[in-house]
C-alpha cells in the first residue's frame, strides 16, 4: 500500500523535470554536472513533505506512532520510577547523614558542656550559690581540729566555749538527736588509765546550720578528765572533734508524748530535739522535762526551758527537781528522780501512755536509779524505775 501510493508522485517528478528542462531552453549538461540540482532538491523536499502527511494520516502508521508513545511512555515511567527510587535512596541516605551529624553535634555539646561544668560549679560556689548545700566542717570518720575562739562564763562551774572551722561558710551539720567526739589535738595529752586517748561525748547547743562554728556547754568536773582539759583551752588553742554522730534519729509524730529524763550536764541532747520538735509546725508531739540538778544555779539552760514552755504551753512542760531546793517559794520537786515522780506526770490518757518515750541522759547514779545502766555501747536492760513501771526498751531510749 505504501508503494502504490509513492508511484503518481514519481510522476510528479519526473513531469516537474520535464518543465524545468523546457524552460532552460538547452539540453546540454549543467556547468560542474549541477546545473539541475536545486530544481532536484526542491522536488525532494516536496516529495519529503507530502510522505510525512501521508505517514501521519496513515491509520498504520498511527498505531505505530500510538505503539512508539506507549514504548516511550513507558520507558519514561521506568526512568521516573528509576529516578524516583534514587532520590529516595538518596534521601535515605541524607537522613542518615543527617541524624549522625545530629548525633555528632549533640556528642560534641556534651562535651562542651561538660567543659564548662566543673569551672561553672567554682563560680557559683564562689558566689555562695543559695541551691548549694554547705559544706560540713565536722569529718565522721577522721579528727579536725577546730581553734577556741571565745569563753564565755554561763555560771559558778559551766562555760560557753565557742570553737571556729576553718572555713566560715561551712557548718557543723547533723540531725537531731546527735553528738560529736571531742579528744585533744596533742593525742599524748590527755590519756585514760590504760594509757589510750580519752574521748567524750558533747552536744553543741548552736544550731546545726550555723555557719563558721559551733558551741558547746561545758560542766567542770573536779576531777573530771576532759571537762577540765577544755576549761584549761586558751583561746586560739584547739581541740579535736569527730562526727556528727546520729545517737537517735528523732521522727516528728513518731509518739504523742516524750519524756525526758536529765541530770547536771547531760542535758543538751533533749534540748537539742525538743527545740527540733517544737519548731516543726506539723509536729504535734508533747514534751515533758524532768530535770534533775543539786541547786537551782546547777540548772543549765533554764531560761531556754522557760521561753520554750511560755511559747508552746500546749506542747512542753518544764519540772526541775533538786536536791538542795532553796528555803522559800520553791515550786518544783525535790529529791532524786523517783518512780512516784515520774508517774505524776504522765499522761492520764492510756492511749497516749501507751505511745510515751522515755529519754534518758545523766550521771551514772541517775542512770542506775531510773532506767538501770547502759550496758558499754548497748542500751542494756530496762531496770531502775521505768522497769518497775513496765516499760521496755521499746519505750525507753538511753543517751
Ligand atoms: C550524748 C551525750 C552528750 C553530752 N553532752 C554534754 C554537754 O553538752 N556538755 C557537758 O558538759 N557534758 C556533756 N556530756 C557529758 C560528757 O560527755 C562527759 O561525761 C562529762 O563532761 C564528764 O567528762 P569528764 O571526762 O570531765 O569526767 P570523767 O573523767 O569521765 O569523770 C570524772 C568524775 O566526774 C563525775 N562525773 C562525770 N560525768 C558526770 C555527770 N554527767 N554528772 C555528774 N557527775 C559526773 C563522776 O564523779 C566521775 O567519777 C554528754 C554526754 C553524753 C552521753
């Protein structure tokens, strides 16, 4: 079909050759055998022309062209598909590069800021940072010597001495109720009868959070070994301290009613956790001090007893007993710590009776006649009055 349709255009040709023949008027060859060529390649345009018409009006050759397109199409999806599949897979891979160099930066800011960490902390402790703990001057495990900086006379046989830490900012620390050990600086000083370092218990009455610090309330002994040893401190001689050491760790509301037992100079471990328990809002615990002395001056810290009563007359009652009261207008007790004593002023409540502690810190004579003695660094048995009144060591703790 193709063929028979190219025939008349043939014709065409070979009649347009004819013409331009006749036109020239001559026959004789063209000049460089190309005289003919433009008439030659005009009719070759023509014929170039009408084949594309015909082609494209060409049911078959439609097909064709459809066919090529679908081809085409089809290739082009495949190329897209390709195409598409890079950019993912390189997407994917950008991501990835992405994430580690996150990864990298976040690495490296660690460990800028851990650069800067430990010179920022300096700073703000330079600066007292208020969020910062104190330091605590007192070392558990290890003797620091801390210098006597003042005496003050309290009365005829105790002193206030107040020892400062090297560090003003820092504290003595500890909670209530707890003591510290106090051994002198030179350890060949001051030695017991075996020849070892002697070593006391003593309970500051500053706060535990004072800074720069601490005081102690000191009763002389005539013969005593380390109450003399610190009244013959100089100021800006020192004295070894160790701890703190928790001797029992006071809970709010852990009973409804303590009782305190006390007599001469053992007496700062109850004023340390009574003032606690009072100064705690949400504590409703009750105190009763039973404080035993000689005569009226040996009564340590009596105006702080005083104040506490006045200002928490629901929660604290103050009772002095003595050996010696004075002549006239003595309104307390007389006489040593008694069982009879001890039970006129517990609670009437059985309840409240049944949740009492006892707290006992004093001479060892007092000791043996109120709750029997410590047995070394054991609390020992209940003996003495507590015992005759049915308390155990569950309700009895012995300084
Ligand atoms: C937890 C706790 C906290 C204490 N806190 C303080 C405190 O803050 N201030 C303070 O001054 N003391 C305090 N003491 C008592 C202190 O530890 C010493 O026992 C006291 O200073 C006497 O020691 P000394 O070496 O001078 O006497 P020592 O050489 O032990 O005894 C010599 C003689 O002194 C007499 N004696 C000793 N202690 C007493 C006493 N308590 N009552 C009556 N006579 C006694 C005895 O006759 C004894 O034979 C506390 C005790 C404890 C357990």
């Amino acid at each position: 079909m193709f063929r028979s349709r190219t025939a008349p255009l043939a014709k065409q040709f070979a009649g347009a050759q004819r013409q331009v023949l006749s036109r020239r008027g001559y026959a004789s060859p063209d000049a460089g055998g190309g005289g003919n060529m433009p008439l030659v390649l005009g009719l070759a345009g023509l014929a170039g022309l009408g084949g594309y018409v015909y082609l494209q009006r060409n049911p078959s050759t439609q097909a064709a062209i459809s066919a090529n397109k679908n081809e085409a199409l089809g290739r082009a999806e495949d190329a897209a598909d390709s195409l598409k599949g890079k950019a993912q897979a390189g997407a994917a891979a950008l991501s990835a590069n992405a994430n580690e160099a996150i990864g990298r930066s976040k690495d490296k800011a660690q460990e800028v800021k851990d650069d800067v960490k430990g010179p920022f902390d300096e700073e703000r402790k330079a600066m007292g940072n208020p969020g910062a703990a104190p330091v605590e001057a007192l070392i558990k495990n290890s003797w620091v010597d801390f210098k006597l900086e003042k005496v003050e006379p309290y009365n005829h046989n105790t002193k206030i001495y107040t020892f400062s830490f090297p560090d003003s900012e820092s504290i003595a620390g500890g909670k209530a109720a707890s003591a510290l050990l106090t051994k002198a600086s030179d350890p060949q000083a001051l030695l017991d009868d075996k020849g070892k370092p002697v070593i006391r218990p003593y309970t500051p009455i500053s706060h535990s959070d004072e800074k720069g610090n601490l005081r102690l309330l000191v009763k002389e002994y005539p013969t005593g070994k380390m109450s003399k040893h610190i009244a013959n401190l100089k100021p800006g001689e020192t004295l070894a301290f160790k701890g703190p050491i928790q001797k029992y760790e006071y809970k709010p509301n852990e009973f409804a009613h303590g009782v305190t037992i006390g007599g001469g100079s053992g007496i700062t471990p109850m004023y340390q956790m009574i003032s606690h328990s009072l100064s705690l809002p949400e504590d409703k615990t009750k105190w009763t001090l039973i404080f035993a002395n000689v005569t009226e001056k040996d009564i340590l810290l009596r105006e702080e007893w005083d104040r506490l009563a006045k200002q928490h007359p629901d929660r604290f009652k103050a009772v002095y007993t003595l050996d010696n009261p004075p002549f006239m207008l003595w309104k307390g007790e007389k006489g040593f710590v008694t069982k009879e004593m001890i039970s006129k002023y517990l609670p009437s409540d059985h309840n409240e009776k049944a949740n009492t502690k006892f707290f006992v810190c004093g001479p060892p004579g007092q000791y043996a006649a109120v709750c029997g003695p410590k047995d070394g660094m054991k609390q020992g048995e209940i003996k003495g009055a507590l015992g005759e009144l049915g308390y155990t060591n569950d309700n009895v703790f012995k300084f």
